[in-house]
C-alpha cells in the first residue's frame, strides 16, 4: 500500500486559492451526478482494479454497505443542492464495489429514497453500473420497476476478459457476465441497457475486442485507459517514451468503427473528440476543459472526489465533509475540487501551449499526478492522446474534404 506522498499536502492543487477564483469572477457548477458506493466490496478481484489493487486501501475501513440513515442523509443533501441551484436534472449512480451485493431491498430503498425527497421540479435519473455476475431477472425487474439503466464491465471476448476480470480464486467471470448480458439485452429489458466499459489491454487484439462487444449490441462502449500515473506507469507505457501503443490500440478501433456503413454504437471517446474538434463542449471527464460536475459518496456517508484517484496515492480522494454535517456546495469550494472546473487554468505549462488543449484538455485528470508536482503535469498517456486525436482529425476532415468535392462536382 502506498501512503500519501509526505509533500501531498502542498502539492498542486492542495495550495490553489479559491478566494482569489472568485474574486477574479470564477463561479462553481454545481454537481450533476452523484455516483454512491451503496456497496464498498467486491465478488471479481481484477488484477488492474483501481478500488482494491492500487495505491489507497480505504475500501477497508469502509462499511460494506450503505445504511438507511446514510442513505436518507445523502437524500436531503442532494435535495438541497439541487432546490439551492435550481437544477432541472440530475444523476445519480449506484456504484461500489460490486453495487448488486447491497441487495434489491437496499438498492429500492435508495432509489425510493432519493426520488420522493428530490423536490418535483427536478427529475432524477438512476444509473447503475455492475461487472454483471449478480445481474438476474430479480435486480432486471426492480430495475424496469424502478426505471434504473444499467451498464456492464466486460473486457471483449472470453480469453481477452478473463485474463484481468476473474474470482479471489482465479476462475474467469466471462460466462456468467455474458449471461447476465444476455438476460439484460433479452426484449424485456433492453431499454435498461445504457451501455458496456471496457479497459483497454494491448494484449487484447483491439478490432476483435471492439466486435466482441459489439455483439451485445450495446447503444455505447467506453474504452478505458488502464489507471496508472508518472510513478505507477499503466502496463506497456514508458513515462517520457514517445511511442503510442493505446493511440495506436484506440486508432484501429476507430478505423472500424466509423468505416462501418452505418453507425454501430456510440463509442464515447471517439465521439466527444468528433465533438471537441467541431467546437462543441466535452461531456466526460477524459477529455477536453468542460467543468467535472461529478461527486462521490463513500459507504460511510463522506464526500469525496472521484474514485478513479484512489490510483495516485492514499487519501487521494479523500475531503473532511461529511453528508452529516456538509452540504454539496461546500465540497464545490475545495482546492481539489475546484481545480476540475476551472478549464485551462489547471493546465500544465507545456499543455497550455499546446495546439490540442482545447480538445485534449490534459487527458483524465487522474494520470497527470506524479509525486512532488501532483496534479499539475500532462497526462502519462500524452503521446496515445496525441495520436488519437490527431488520427481522428485526419480522418474526419479527409472524409468532408471528400464529400465538399462531391457536392462540387454534382
């Protein structure tokens, strides 16, 4: 286990003055999504997972499951925050762990919960996301009761998913998440399906993965980068090396996916750097400068920043609010909070100058930490981002180039 690195403390954004923010005219956005660890376990034990195999343990001293009291605090809070700003819409995303160990009793009653204490003028939106193995026709018919959308974690075929996604026991989990997968995309249950996350591995042949997956026939596929930072580099990529195994990885994919006569699926980086690259604002934290309006609560009832950080260091993601006693919109005025909603100025220097800022955006914020600096570096994956990107550019403005001559000539 690593401990937070002794200077931590000071590292950027720990000392960004968010007095100074607000005098310079900097407003906060409020919170969208509010992703609840309903459970703090597991039943895989992936060999990447960033909850249980990387830098912070917290997950330890965490309840295994959410209570009724919490639940009903984090209600009230959510509640408040979007009565005090006037929110249309938010999401909320049962996540864990393993969300399906909280059982159908505790997923209800949070769903429930939530719902009823929301004011009427602000609509409500469930998202859970699984690994699959627990998904049966109990959860699918709370779920179509409940209206809650789910989406799945497989990594591609049988042999490609069970190399990292297996049991404590080293048994691989593909058949009973395919079968989970079945049940959920079966007519009864389609329209519950949101979509499929797969973490990228260059061991795994990328356009079979991509058909693999494609085989759900899922209304959109996330790629994930494998979680790692400048000192826990992600598997085959060198910090400083300009090779580009994930651009290289992710192009292939993209070949296939937009040479395809008609639109398969969505797949949501591709399509958000199509979207950056035509001006129009990113709606994930991956990529690009918009805001991060997303917020974690842990078993326990306290507020934290996203997960995925748990992948730099200890504490990580840790703040001292508590849904107890701290309302959202004090979480908005942290440093390290406030560092993922203030676009180019969280930028390091040499992405700053960089011509792709404004679609890159520096890459996911949690692969910029490196120890002494924190946060204020560019991503460990720059040159794969480069290289995505830049494919992706070509390649679009090839194909309206082409279809500008074609409308010439008609």
């Amino acid at each position: 286990m690593s401990a937070a690195p002794a200077g931590a403390a000071t590292e950027w954004p720990a000392d960004l003055d968010v007095q100074a923010l607000l005098e310079s005219g900097w407003r906060p956005t409020p919170f969208h999504q509010f992703v609840l660890k309903i459970h703090s376990r597991c039943n895989l034990a992936c060999d990447y997972c960033y909850m249980y195999e990387m830098a912070d343990q917290g997950w330890r001293r965490q309840p295994r499951r959410m209570t009724r009291a919490t639940i009903d605090r984090v209600a009230g809070r959510i509640a408040e925050h979007a009565r005090t700003n006037r929110l249309p819409r938010v999401e909320v995303i049962l996540h864990g762990g393993e969300p399906l160990l909280a059982g159908p009793d505790r997923i209800r009653y949070a769903v429930e919960t939530i719902r009823s204490t929301v004011d009427a003028e602000t609509s409500v939106a469930f998202y859970l996301q699984t690994n699959g193995v627990l998904l049966d026709s109990m959860f699918l018919r709370l779920f179509d009761e409940l209206n809650v959308h789910v989406s799945v974690s497989v990594d591609g075929d049988a042999e490609g998913h069970d190399r990292h996604r297996r049991r404590a026991d080293g048994r691989g989990s593909h058949a009973q998440v395919t079968a989970g997968l079945r049940r959920l995309t079966a007519p009864a249950h389609r329209h519950l399906f949101s979509g499929l996350l797969c973490t990228v591995d260059l061991a795994n042949d990328p356009v079979a993965t991509y058909e693999a997956l494609l085989a759900h026939r899922p209304p959109a596929i996330d790629f994930l980068l494998p979680h790692g930072n400048w000192d826990t580099p992600p598997p085959g990529r060198t910090p400083g090396s300009p090779d580009t195994p994930y651009g290289d990885w992710l192009a292939a994919v993209f070949d296939r996916w937009y040479g395809a006569p008609v639109q398969e699926t969505r797949v949501r980086l591709f399509t958000e750097i199509i979207r950056l690259l035509l001006g129009r604002p990113s709606r994930s934290e991956s990529i690009g400068l918009s805001p991060v309006v997303v917020t974690v609560v842990e078993t326990n009832g306290g507020i934290e920043q996203i997960d995925t950080l748990k992948s730099a260091y200890e504490g990580a993601t840790a703040t001292s609010l508590h849904v107890s006693t701290d309302s959202f919109d004090s979480a908005l005025l942290l440093p390290r909070i406030a560092a993922r909603q203030i676009g180019h100025r969280a930028l390091a220097a040499e992405c700053r100058a960089c011509p792709l800022r404004k679609v890159c955006g520096g890459g996911l914020y949690t692969h910029r930490y490196r120890s002494g600096s924190g946060f204020a570096n560019a991503s460990v994956y720059c040159p794969d981002l480069i290289r995505i990107i830049t494919h992706i550019h070509r390649t679009v403005a090839e194909d309206l180039a082409a279809l500008k001559h074609t409308s010439r000539e008609s």
